[in-house]
C-alpha cells in the first residue's frame, strides 16, 4: 500500500535526517515526516561553526539542505505534514499525521525541541509583537534599538551575539550570577561592546500599547523592583521536548523526554529515539547525527528480524 514503509522517521532536524539518509541507503523503503524546513531548529542558526567538515563554518539552513538532498538521492521520502500520535497495531507502528495515518515496522522519533516560554504576562500578547524567540528571524527589525534577551545559556549568548548586528544596546537579563554558556561564547559576548549584563534578575512581566515598551523586573537576591525600557526581547530560557502526541505511547521522564539506551531503543519495541528529544542528549548537532546514524542501523536488523 502506497502508506506503507519498513521505517518512518518523524523529525527533519540533523538526527532525523541522518537516520532518513541510513534507512534509504540500507535500501530500507523509508519516509521523514518534518512539519517545517530540513534542518529543525538548526536552521534558525546563521552560522554553525562546530559541524565537521566546515572549516569556515556553515549555515543551518544550508546544513538542512545539504543533508536532505544526500538522504533523497538514496530514495528517502519526505512528508511535509505534523505527527499527532503513534497507534500500535501487532508488527506495525502506526504514524498518525495532519495528512493521514501511515505505517511501518520501525519507527524513529527525532522530533526534536523547541523553545521554553517564561508564562509571564504579556508573554502571549506581544508574540510577534516585540517578543521573538528567533534573533535570526527577527533581529533585523530591532536596527538601533534596545534589546533584551532572557537566559545565561548558549542559545541566550547566541542570540545576543546576533542580535548585537542590529540593536545598539543589547542587555542579557540572567537569574543567576554567571553565564552557562561556553567559555567561547562567554568570550566574545564579553568582548562585544553593544552587550550588557543583568545579573540575579528576573522578568516578572511584559509591557507595552501596540508592542512591547518596557519589562517589569525584579532582583532575585534583594527583591529590588525595577523597570526596563525595550523595543523587544528575545526568550532563551531552555528548551521543551516535541513528545505531548506520545503520552501513553511511550515512556517519558518528569519533563518529557524519550528514555533510550545506547542502541536508540525506547521501551517499546521497534521504536526508536534520536537527538534532542531523548534522555540525556547532549543537544548539539554532530551529537543528534549520530543518534540518528546509531537509531536506524539498529532499525533496520530490527525489520530485518
């Protein structure tokens, strides 16, 4: 039947698209579901300076590209459509998308992660409005104004490293009294003169008419009020595993991810879990490809079996 595969892959960033180019060449008949571009989350990055390969680096969108016109050349097929759920009928797994239902006999999640939300207000109202969780996307609106971004970690430092091309003054707000970032970052936010620091700060709440004109904050040591004159901000608090359409399907931890031993395989048998969406990846590109390269070699001896 014209929806039916030995093995569907659900995800289209490096660890889905990695395992989608290991299926296809194993000859296995293979389709990746992917509700955005190739790439996931990477493509947002401008530049990706740590993927094998690139010495001068390389950009996330082209990343995507290039590993998903490698994949297709084997015969991997692509759906542009979201999964919803995952059904368990005897040997098959059945897929459960916006565009129908499909099966197989090995599934690999690699769905990936996407931001966290602070869940302060005006959060939800200025989305799209002054609050962005893209600088990539974004940042080009922002030319010389005041930014805020929200975080300590390498997503929040990359982000202000960005947007520092466009703003002309951008202020980190940190709840903690130092970076979690890497040394490097760490390295050139510091040496950026458009960066500042808020340390031990949180954001209480967004303010604004017709987009965002101020945060609210609040010291978390001292418990000092204080107000904070921006044109947008930018959140990078973390990030929330892509698994709510696999409650009751799967094994997952308190906050959501996919729990895998060293083979990929989840709890149940024939599927498997790749990058950011399982227990303990260490969310990084290179990382996610191979997960995805470990999920399908071991999916295919499982449909071999």
């Amino acid at each position: 039947m014209a929806n039916e595969y030995e093995v569907i892959i659900i995800g289209g960033g490096p660890a889905g698209l990695s395992a989608g180019l290991y299926a296809s060449r194993d000859r296995l008949k293979s389709l990746l579901i992917e509700r955005g571009a190739p790439g996931g989350q990477i493509t947002n990055a401008e530049l990706v300076e740590n993927y094998p390969g690139f010495a001068q680096g390389i950009s996330g969108l082209e990343l995507g590209q290039l590993i998903h016109q490698q994949a297709t050349r084997y015969g991997l097929e692509t759906l542009a459509a979201e999964a919803t759920g995952i059904e368990l009928e005897g040997e098959k797994r059945v897929v459960i998308t916006t565009k129908g239902k499909f099966s197989a006999r090995a599934v690999i999640i690699a769905s990936g992660s996407e931001r966290r939300k602070l869940g302060i207000a005006g959060e939800e109202e200025f989305t799209g409005r002054g609050v962005s969780y893209c600088a990539t996307c974004d940042g080009p609106f922002f030319k010389d104004s005041t930014v805020a971004v929200i975080g300590g970690g390498n997503a929040a430092i990359t982000e202000a490293l960005h947007l520092a091309k466009f703003a002309s003054r951008v202020r980190v707000i940190h709840r903690r009294h130092e970076l979690r970032a890497t040394r490097i970052l760490q390295e050139k936010a510091r040496a950026e003169p458009k960066i500042e620091f808020l340390w031990d700060t949180e954001v209480e709440g967004i303010e604004g008419k017709d987009r965002v004109k101020r945060l609210n904050l609040s010291n978390v040591k001292s418990g000092e009020k204080s107000t904070l004159d921006v044109a947008g901000v930018f959140v990078a608090v973390g990030l929330k595993p892509n698994t709510d359409y696999l409650k009751g399907v799967l094994p997952l931890d308190d906050a959501g991810y996919i729990v895998t031993n060293e083979k990929m395989e989840t709890r149940v048998a024939g599927i498997f879990a790749a990058g950011d969406v399982r227990l303990n990846s260490a969310r990084q590109a290179i990382t996610a490809a191979g997960d995805g390269a470990t999920a399908a070699v071991f999916a295919e001896k499982f449909v071999s079996r």
